[in-house]
C-alpha cells in the first residue's frame, strides 16, 4: 500500500514539471549575440562611413593602352604575311607584303613622262634661243636699212640739188634739155630709193616685232615645260611612295592582334587589318559616378586590385579627368530635348596612372582587364 502511494507522488511529481517546465537558460545566449552582432554591424557602419569620408571606390574600370591599327596606305592583293597571331613585333618590321607589279608599272610610266617632259624642255629652249638668234638679226637687218637711208637721203640731196641748178640752166638754154632730163631722172630715182628704204625698214621693223613676240611665245612655253617637268617630277615621287606603301611596316613596338588575312586576299587602302598593342605604357580608366567627383583631384594616390591579381595592390595617382561624360561620346548621344526625359546617373572617365610602371605584374597587364579602383582623398 505505501509502494502504491509513493508511486502515486511520484507521478503527480512528474506531471507537475510537465506542466511547469524550468526557465531556459538560451535566453541570456541570444542576448549577448544580439549585442555582439549590433556591435559588430556598427562598428562595420561607422568604419565604412569613416572610410566613404576619405575614400572614392569603383569597380567600373578597366586597364587601357595605345593600340595601334596596322592599316594599308594603297590597295591591293596580299603577296606575304610576315607576322602571325600574339607576335611581338619592334618598330618597322614589316608585317605584311603587297603585289606592287601594279604599282611598279606605273611608276615607269610617270618616270617616261617625266623624260618626255624634260625633251619638251630642251626642244622650247632651243626654240626659244633661235628666236633670240632671229631678233639679232631682224635688229640688224634694221640697222643696215637705216644707214642706208641716211645714205640715200644724201643722193635725194644731192639728186635734188643738181636738179635744181640744172633747172635754172635750162631756162638759159645753158645746158641741153638731155642734161637736164638725166639730172630729173637722178632726183627721182634718189627718191624712189629713199621710199623702197623707208618700206624695208618698216617691214622689217614689223618681222623684229614679230619675232619679238614669237620669241616671247617661246619663252612662256619654256615656263610651262618647266612646271610639266616638276608636276612629273610628283608624279615619280607618288609613284614611288605607293609602290613603297607595298610593304606594310610596325608603327610602334608592341604585340600582334588575331591576324585574320590569308596570302591573296584583296585589301582596300584604309582598311583596318589587325592591331599592335604598343609597350610603351598601361594605365587605367575608371568611370566614376558625376556625384563621386566632388573631392576627387588630380594627383591623389589610387590603389588599383586588379582581378587577375587577387591580393596585389597596385599603387597609382589620378591623373586627369575627362572633358565629358561617356554618354556624350557615345555612338548615339542621348538628346534629352527629345521629351522622354529619365534622369541618369552620369559617369565621367577618369585616368589612373601606375607609379611603378616597370613593376614586373604591371607589364603582365592587359587591356580589357577589370579592375577595383579606391582613390585616397586625403
């Protein structure tokens, strides 16, 4: 019977705690991890608030270089491919050969015409000289007639004279009237002489004149071959430069692109075949939001982290600031006039340049390349 009731007690015992259950001691643990959390969520807040203060970041940047196109100067087929995929070339390799047979032909054709040129040169000297040697003569010719006319004004003088005494004999039946017609006839054959002078005089004044202005005629022409022979002279130098622009030449040291040109294939001039990205530097371009650019200044330093560097800083200073915005470079601006007006966030590009740039990692960087940039505004 006291077995039964003990057991008894002990069950109404246990039932008791059931409905009664011992405080929990988790609650205190939650406490303390609430607080241990809020504590560390605002320490994380403050020292990114204190860090925002000091600091300007971006992921939306990019390692840039100079790229180079390698782009032909004149038309043609492919003869020789010099060059092939990811090749570092130095400056003035030659990268690929042209079929200049074209180009070779005509420049013996501008070098022919620059020979006919120049016999078109001596043929108008010569002319020109005899033209000088025939005003010599048409001057000397006139020369000649006048001393000869004054010579035949003396006989119309004398002629003249003698007739006239004559005349006064006649009329005293002095002379006979044969002696008086002979000193006629002398006067005015004198004259006749004195008038075919002053006519040959005339003309020949008249043929000087002429070969006068022939001789001028001739010398025009001596100017005109001189610039025929130099607009040939272009023509040469033109030829030979195209026929030089065949072979297609490295601008700049650096690494080959894909090269996607097979021997035979017709190119145009202008025509972008690959491209070089040169060695002389890599620096980066970082687009920054217009709301981030309040403290930023030229000359702050900038740590770059760089993906394809997990744990290397890279040390650089910011070096200038675009003259625009992006959007505004773009192949289609936006035109905000056009009455469907969403404001955007604009980014301005910005230039990073690396402090070291013969470290050994930043020579091993590419173009393209994403990057993390944090630029000290202190």
């Amino acid at each position: 019977m006291e077995n039964n009731t003990a057991e008894m007690k002990k069950a109404n015992h246990t039932t008791h705690q059931e409905h009664h259950p011992e405080p929990k001691k988790t609650n205190k643990r939650f406490a303390i991890v609430l607080g241990l959390l809020v504590a560390v969520g605002g320490t994380f807040g403050i020292s990114k608030y204190i860090h925002a203060q000091h600091h300007e970041e971006t992921d939306d940047a990019q390692i840039d270089a100079n790229i180079s196109p390698a782009i032909p100067r004149v038309s043609g087929y492919i003869a020789e491919i010099k060059v092939k995929d990811n090749q570092m070339v130095k400056k003035g390799d030659t990268l690929l050969v042209l079929d200049g047979r074209d180009l070779a032909i005509k420049l013996e054709q501008a070098e022919a015409a620059l020979l006919a040129a120049k016999s078109g040169l001596t043929v108008a000297e010569a002319t020109t000289s005899a033209s000088q040697a025939n005003i010599a003569t048409s001057e000397a010719n006139t020369s000649a007639i006048s001393a000869q006319i004054e010579a035949a004004k003396v006989n119309v003088w004398r002629a003249t004279q003698d007739y006239n005494r004559y005349a006064n004999l006649i009329k005293d039946h002095s002379i006979t009237q044969q002696q008086f017609e002979q000193a006629q006839a002398q006067k005015q054959t004198a004259e006749r002489q004195l008038q075919v002078l002053v006519e040959q005089k005339n003309a020949a004044a008249r043929q000087t004149n002429a070969v006068a202005s022939q001789s001028n005629a001739t010398a025009q022409q001596v100017s005109v071959a001189n610039a025929t022979i130099k607009q040939r002279e272009a023509d040469v130098e033109n030829a030979k430069l195209n026929l030089s622009y065949t072979v297609i030449t490295a601008p700049a040291d650096g690494k080959i692109s894909k090269v996607n040109l097979q021997a035979g294939q017709y190119i145009q001039a202008g025509q972008t075949l690959f491209s070089i990205v040169t060695n002389d530097a890599v620096w980066v371009v970082a687009n920054f939001k217009e709301t981030q650019l309040d403290k930023m200044k030229v000359g702050q330093k900038v740590i770059v982290k760089v993906d394809a560097f997990p744990g290397h800083d890279f040390e650089g200073k910011l070096t200038s600031f675009s003259p625009a915005t992006g959007a505004r470079f773009a192949l289609l601006p936006p035109d905000n006039a056009s009455g469907n007006f969403v404001k955007v966030v604009q980014r301005v590009p910005v230039k990073i340049e690396f402090t070291n740039p013969n470290e050994e990692q930043v020579k091993q960087l590419r173009p393209g390349m994403n990057v993390n940039v944090d630029v000290h505004l202190d």
